[in-house]
C-alpha cells in the first residue's frame, strides 16, 4: 500500500507545521538529487516528499486532505469511492435458474431494479438502452462509461533565486525528481511565490507524464530591497561630497554605475537610476531608488573647528514650527 504523505515524512496525521518543516528539511538534505547522483531510488523519494510538503504546507490543502476529500496527489475523490455507497447484498441463495449469486441480489436502497438505468443515467450521462430486450437482465440498459486515462501526478519543487538573479532574469539550474538538471528561464513579473509550470515533468501516468511546479523563493539581500518593481539602496556620502558636489559609484545589480550628486544635497534626497529594477509583467523594468544620507565623521578636528566658527545654516526646523 502507497505510504500516506505523512508516513511519506515519517510523521503522524496531527503533526505541527513546524513539525512537518523540520521533517522535510532533514529528509531534502538526505535525498538531494545532488547527493546521490547514482542513487535514482533517492531521486524518487526527494520527489515525493517534496510533493508531500508541499500539499501539506498548504493549509487549505492540508485540510481537506485530512477531511478525506482528495488523494495524496491533490486530486478530489470520487464520491462514491471504488464502488457504489449505500447498497447492501442480499441475503439470498442462489439466483433462479440455479445461477451463481450476482448483481442481481444487491439491494440499491430499495429501489426498482426497471428504474435503475434512469438512475444510473442521470449519473452518469448515459442513456439507458435495449431495456426490456429478451434474455437481458434489469440493468441490461446500463453501460458505464470507462475512465479516460489519467495523467501522471504533478510534483512540486521550490526554488531559492538569489535577490540579483531575480533582478536580472537570470536562467537558474534547477535538478528534478529523475536527477535530470535544466535551465529554468525566470518569467516577467517575478514575485516570492511565483510558480512555473513545466509541462511533462512530473510523474509517470498512463496518457502521459505530469507536470512539475516550480515555487520560487526570491532570497534577501544586504544592500538592496524590493520596492514593487523598483529596488531602493541607502548610499552615504561625505559632507564635502554634499556641499561641493561630486560624481560617486553606485552598486547596482547589473554592477557599479557613476552617479552625479549636485551641490548642496541634503541627507534623504533619493535619485532614480532608470530601468535596474525589477521586469514587470508588461516587460517593462523597474527602477533603482538611490537614497543619499550624508556621513559626518565623529572626531575631525578640522570640521569641529569649522562648525564653531561658522555663523550660518540658520534654524532647519524651522518649518516644524519650532
């Protein structure tokens, strides 16, 4: 029998979430395709309890699957199961006519059985045909429709894109459940959480394989921050710098680029570098906000002697009425 996506985890129904986390961790780091690059029974297993993860992970899905309502592979169960709910079979012996005990003998709620073909077409969407045709039996109008073939099931990936990659659009190398490794080329409009569909690389199926589904963490970074589509940098600069004016390097994703700081700047003032932000659906990129704050050293003589003397600079709060 399959192994639940608990006991895929090696945990019970009822585990914590951070429970389930720390399971997946551990086992991810065991099972990595990177790690067992000759072992493709691991490869499989990363799959699955990656797949296990992430339905779990997701409440709205962990709940239903506990509720019964769909299978390990996130797909709804039939309503009534593998058979049919709410018969029970007869008591009787043999058929007449000396025939074992069959279909005949199971008692559908007390039904008629000259009406059950109505009911099974309106199941099912059948017409119920040749009824009453000599030698047939009371479901002789009846012909189930097979179930088509279905697709292999989907399984879920999560990848980490560093903050720069993200920003550039960088193709990222990502390594499946097969141990198969492909570039992932990175959509317009890229957001934490965003999930690439790649059609046929999931599982196995009888009309075909899966797909995978590919969850992108986009990860922080010590200069940078998101700002929408655009990204801001705080840059400090020197009082001289501010007062006289200067061209200074600014980091960017895409590497440093001069920028122009006019005379008389003051702390907060924000310039705009046009296009190094982020790629908006649309394909159109953000903006990267600069945001100058002017460093003033704490023990320079010459500037405290200057300060001192000065006379001028006025009341700044003056326009807060104080």
């Amino acid at each position: 029998m399959a192994l639940d996506l608990y006991q895929r985890l090696g945990l019970k129904r009822g585990a914590s979430d951070a429970e389930i986390k720390k399971a997946y961790r551990s086992l991810a780091k065991q099972l990595h395709p990177d790690r067992n690059k000759d072992n493709p029974d691991a490869a499989k297993r990363f799959g699955e309890i990656t797949h296990a993860y992430d339905l779990l992970s997701d409440k709205d899905k962990r709940a239903r699957y506990d509720r019964g309502e769909i299978d390990e592979d996130g797909n709804p169960k039939m309503p009534f199961g593998s058979g049919f709910g709410g018969y029970s079979q007869g008591t009787g012996g043999p058929r007449p006519g000396g025939g074992p005990q069959g279909f005949e003998n199971f008692n559908f709620g007390g039904a008629d059985p000259a009406d059950l073909s109505d009911l099974f077409d309106g199941l099912f969407g059948q017409a119920a045909a040749a009824r009453g045709r000599a030698g047939s039996g009371p479901f002789s109008g009846f012909r189930q429709r097979a179930r088509a073939p279905q697709k292999g099931a989907d399984l879920a990936y999560r990848l980490k894109v560093g903050f720069v990659d993200a920003v550039a659009s960088k193709p990222q190398r990502i390594t499946l459940g097969d141990g198969k490794t492909i570039d992932l080329k990175l959509p317009p409009g890229l957001e934490d959480g965003t999930k690439i569909r790649l059609a046929g690389k999931g599982q196995e199926g009888p009309a075909g394989r899966g797909d995978a589904i590919v969850t992108i963490e986009i990860g922080p970074h010590h200069l940078f921050k998101r700002e929408g589509h655009n990204i801001r940098i705080e840059l400090p600069i020197s009082l001289k710098e501010a007062v006289l004016g200067a061209k200074v390097k600014v980091p960017t994703p895409e590497g440093p680029v001069m920028l122009t700081i006019p005379k008389g700047t003051t702390s907060g003032k924000v310039f705009r570098l046009k296009g190094r932000g982020f790629t908006a659906k649309n394909g159109k990129r953000g903006d990267q906000l600069v945001a100058v704050e002017i460093d003033v050293p704490a023990a320079d003589p010459e500037l405290q002697a200057f300060a001192e003397g000065w006379a001028g600079g006025g009341n700044p709060r003056s326009a807060l009425g104080v």
